[in-house]
C-alpha cells in the first residue's frame, strides 16, 4: 500500500509516519515526488491497522498497491525517475536519450582506450565492455576480469564516460561497483535472486536486462528485488526475447518499450545488438527504439568486428554509429527529446 502525505507534510510528520510503518513489521520506500511525499510499505500488511496511519498528522489518504510489483509501479510514482551516471552525471530518463557503446569484451588497453576516445567524440555518454563475460562455452573468451575493470576504469579517466560493465556472481559484485559507474546485470541473471539482492545493497545505478523468455511482470518483480534491497536506481533495458524466430539471434519486441512505461518509473533503455544478433539490423532498431520512447540505447561497437573475440557479428562500426546518432538526434526531436 501507498501512504500519501499532504504537499506540506514536515521531514519530522514523515519520518513520524515511516516510525508507524516499523511499528507494523513493514518496511517502507520514502519517494519525494515534486508536489508531495508518498511512503510504500512493503511486507505483510494483515496485522495492519490503517486507521492508525490514516490518523497520522499530514496523511491525506492510503491507497492499495494492485500491480505485484509495488517500488517499481506507476502506482507509487508517476514522475519518470532520473538516474545520474558517470562523472559527467549524465541523466538517463531525463529529456535526453543517451546512447552507452563499446565492444562486447574488454579485449586488450589500447583497443579500449581508441574506442573510449572515438566515442567521447561521438557524443556517447558512456563506455559498454565486460570484463567477466558469461559465455555459453567454457572454451570461449572469459574476459580480463580484474585486468579488464582497471582498464576500463583508466579509460574513464582519459575521457569523462560513464563506465557500464557487468557483474555475473555475487563474489564479483563489490569488485564490479568499484571499477564501474553502472552495473550490468545480464539477460541470464536475470532470476539469479542472490545476486538481485546483492545488486540491491551497492551504491552505483544498475541496468538489468530482459530475460530471454521472462515476462514483463517478471522483469519488473527482478527490478522490485533490487529496489527491495535498497538501491532505487535501477535501469531496466529491452534486449530481445526468444522465440521460433531463426532469422534474428533473439526478437526485439519494441511495444515493451511503451508497456514498460506506462507500468514503471523506472527508466527504459534497449540493447539493439542483443535484440537482433546482426550488425546491419541495429540502426534501424536504433532509430525504432528512440521512435518508441526508449530513455537510453546499450549498443555494442567494435572498431574491427570481424577479429572481435566475442559478439562480431553484431557490432557496428564506429562510422556506422556516427550516422546512427545523426538520424536519432531527428528522431528525438519528433517525440520531443533530444
């Protein structure tokens, strides 16, 4: 359930009422909205006596959460959350669709820091590459791990990105949030319940990406896990689903995008990449996606693709994602971004 107070609810009549939530076993989310404050209780609420909190000073009304998701539902929060990331505190669900590139791996330093410049002069806010890499193979490329997250933090350095890397194990995570300004949580973890939860008690903004066959339900209860823990600052991102399709390594379903944001606050971003699986397919799912309401693009880019270790076939070159940003920076402007 939702407690809404008054527009001139006091910080003391808050946190009197949050006081009243713990008096119930309830565990309460605080969300200061622009014309006034509303507290989510999450827990069992059976033992509840909402007359108590109905007569609390400057409570205007309770009101039942219905989605089974309760943090991340437009019920509890209609404003669009804002999430800063990177030195330059780009805004990702702001008034700006911010586009994150790189390669699939952080492969070797010099190859890094090239596609950090190139892509600092693209207009990019921040720098994608795994330094653990989940490969369906035990044979294929891993990754640097630790190398990679110091060279991907040098890079960071050189150009002011945000650095956007993942973190596929509870042993790892802390080591991840160190190195990186987001945390990726990918499309296999997407379930990994232990590792949500411990995504839930670091203090860096975290992308969680789309389960190849979760539902939009699903999705949003892996997101409500990482809230629940904590962290409020969660970037859900559209990477493709499976599906009898053989033509595309997964189905991009761009009509999440605008489901997503009429069921959460909680911004939208989309993996074009994943979502297709081929290079030439990826600027049209780029424009389509900004054309859909999405807050952010999760594109990977390779300056040689076809000797990339990992994910070739669905990187774009970085001439190719210049024009990509030109013909989105029109886009934007049509649906009233930019």
């Amino acid at each position: 359930m939702i407690i809404v107070m008054e527009p001139d609810a006091l910080d003391s009549q808050i946190s009197h009422v949050v006081g009243l939530v713990h008096d119930f076993g309830l565990k309460e989310h605080v969300i200061r909205g622009t014309d006034r404050t509303v507290i989510a209780c999450i827990g069992d609420k059976r033992s509840v006596d909402k007359g108590a909190l109905e007569n609390a000073p400057m409570v205007e009304k309770i009101v039942p959460i219905l989605a089974p998701y309760k943090v991340a539902s437009r019920e509890l929060k209609k404003e669009k959350t804002k999430i800063a990331i990177g030195p330059e505190k780009f805004v990702i669900g702001g008034d700006k669709v911010g586009v994150i590139a790189g390669p699939c791996a952080v492969e070797n330093r010099d190859m890094i820091l090239e596609m950090a410049t190139i892509l600092r002069k693209s207009g990019c806010a921040g720098l994608r590459a795994g330094a653990f890499k989940p490969r369906t193979s035990p044979y294929a490329f891993q990754g640097l791990k630790e190398e990679g997250l110091k060279i991907l933090a040098e890079a960071r350095k050189e150009t002011g990105l945000a650095i956007v890397t993942e973190a596929i194990s509870v042993e790892t995570i802390e080591m991840v949030a160190e190195y990186a300004d987001v945390v990726q949580i990918g499309a296999r973890n997407m379930q990994h319940y232990p590792l949500l939860e411990a995504a839930g008690k670091i203090n860096k903004p975290v992308i969680l990406k789309r389960g190849l066959c979760a539902t939009l339900d699903e999705f949003l209860l892996a997101a409500e896990y990482i809230i629940n823990g904590g962290n409020k600052e969660v970037i859900l991102c559209e990477r493709g689903i499976r599906t009898y399709e053989g033509y595309v390594r997964n189905t991009l379903p761009l009509a999440s995008v605008a489901q997503l944001n009429s069921m959460t606050h909680l911004p939208v971003i989309v993996d074009p990449s994943h979502g297709t699986g081929h290079a030439h397919l990826v600027p049209s799912m780029c424009r389509a996606a900004v054309a859909a309401g999405c807050d952010g693009l999760l594109v990977e880019c390779h300056q040689d693709p076809e000797h990339a270790l990992s994910d070739g076939a669905q990187s774009i070159t970085p001439n190719v994602l210049d024009e990509v940003i030109v013909d989105i920076n029109k886009i934007a402007e049509i649906v009233k971004r930019s």
